[in-house]
C-alpha cells in the first residue's frame, strides 16, 4: 500500500502538473487532484484506473469547442475555464473518502459509495459539455420552459444520452478491472440518478441572480458587463459546488441501494 501511495503522489503530480499547464486546472485545482489521485491509488490501481478515466473524459469533453461553450454561457455560468480546488473536491472528494475508507473497511460498499460518486461527477460532466453544444435550446428539467445556456437545470435531448453514457462507461471500466458486475451496474444506475438529481436540485433551489443593466439571469456576482448582480431566488449558499457535492451523495445512495 505504502509504494502505491508514493506512486500514487508521482503519477498524480504528473497528470496534475500536465493539467495545470494545459490551463485545466488552476493552482489550487491541481494540489486538490494530487491529494484525490494518490487517495485512489493507495486504495488499488483499479480505483486509480477509474478516476484517470472520468478525469481525461471530463478533461477533453470539456476543451473540445471550447471558445464556443464558453461564448454561450459566459454570461450564465460563474466558473468558467481552469477548475480550481473547490470543484475537483465537490466532484472527487466522496470518491476520496471512499477510497481511503476501503482500506479499513469491508471493501463492497466502499467501492459502491465511491464509484457512485464517481459515475455521477462523470454523468453530469459529459452531460453539461454535451448538452451545452446541443443546436436545440436547454429546457428547465421542472419545468420544460427554454432557458439560456450554461443554466442549471437546462437539460438537453443530447445532454441526457450523454449523462447515461457517461455512467454506464464507468460502471463497464469498473467490470474490466474485476469489480464486482453488481457494482458496476449501481455505478451506471447511480451515475445517471446523480446528473439527474444535479439538474434538479439546479433547477429548484440553487442561487439565482439576476442583471439590472442586461436584464438576464446568471449565476455570476459579477455579470459579463461588469455589474454587480442581485440574488432573486434559491437558496443563498447553494452554489455549483454544493449541487456537484449533493449530486455524488445521490448517486452513492442510489448506487448503495442497487446493489442491495
Ligand atoms: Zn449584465
């Protein structure tokens, strides 16, 4: 375990360092993903084999077009570009604990909480970027009205294949490495369930603001025009994070409960 560990912090210096020059992650983002990287590889080099593939598929869904998902929600989103450690945390940090956990625990429901949590950062990451390039306007998951791009709770047609997909390619990555096939299924199930509950705990309760000077909704304090934005709805803490961090807990649960 202990020459895991330290092969864990070199790979994951690695991958980080490569990430943070590339501008994926910010400083902060990639100190967060050392700690998530060698927490996965001290555990086993199938925990580290998952998180290095929600990790590069995350990654390059995310830079692929990437000037025009940013131009279309540039006014909408409040986090945009390198992803610093609050975001790497909110996405990976269940799996951490969990990976961390297996090795005291029994090993069964310590892989199923964290690939849960897993599948569900990686089926609401591959949604958001999918979704986000779809042609057709998002619609509120509530309530099926369009709504701007980069909106929380805007679902697309194409944005919801790609959730599925991104869940069920974990749970098949978690089988060729020889976990159990029960928990792969929970991790495909728990996957999609995540991205879901994301979109609508986005769409019901996460801060809404608003723009005076362009009269439109966002998530930013500070608007793209440079004024400052006022909070019309939501819940005032309940920002992208504390939905990714709820979004990992759902799909653990749900993944808990397939497996059952
Ligand atoms: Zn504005």
């Amino acid at each position: 375990m202990i020459a895991r560990a330290l092969a864990g912090v070199v790979i994951s210096c690695a991958i980080a360092i490569a990430a943070w020059r590339a501008g994926a992650l910010s400083r902060s983002g990639a100190a967060a993903a050392v700690a998530v990287g060698t927490a996965a590889l001290a555990a086993g080099w199938s925990w580290g084999a998952l998180l290095f593939v929600f990790f590069v598929s995350s990654t390059s869904l995310s830079r692929a077009q990437r000037e025009l998902k940013l131009r279309r929600t540039e006014s909408v989103v409040a986090k945009g570009g390198a992803r610093d450690a609050m975001q790497v945390l909110a996405n990976g940090g269940l799996f951490a604990l969990a990976a961390l956990t297996s090795l005291v625990a029994p090993a069964i429901p310590c892989m199923t909480i964290g690939i849960g949590a897993l599948a569900a950062a990686t089926a609401d990451t591959w949604g958001t970027e999918v979704g986000t390039l779809s042609s057709r306007a998002p619609r509120l998951i509530t309530t099926w009205r369009p709504v701007a791009a980069g909106t929380s709770g805007g679902v697309t047609v194409a944005g919801l294949l790609a959730s599925a997909a991104g869940g069920t390619v974990v749970g098949v990555v978690a089988w060729l490495v020889h976990w159990p096939p029960n928990v792969a299924v929970a991790a495909a199930v728990g996957g999609f369930s995540g991205a879901l509950a994301d979109s609508l705990v986005g769409a019901l309760w996460q801060t809404k603001r608003r723009c005076a000077l362009c009269e439109s909704l966002t998530e930013r304090v500070v608007h793209s025009c440079g004024v400052v934005t006022q909070r019309i709805g939501g819940i005032s803490w309940l920002d992208n994070d504390s939905v990714n961090v709820l979004s990992g807990l759902v799909g653990a649960v749900v993944a808990l409960a397939v497996v059952r």
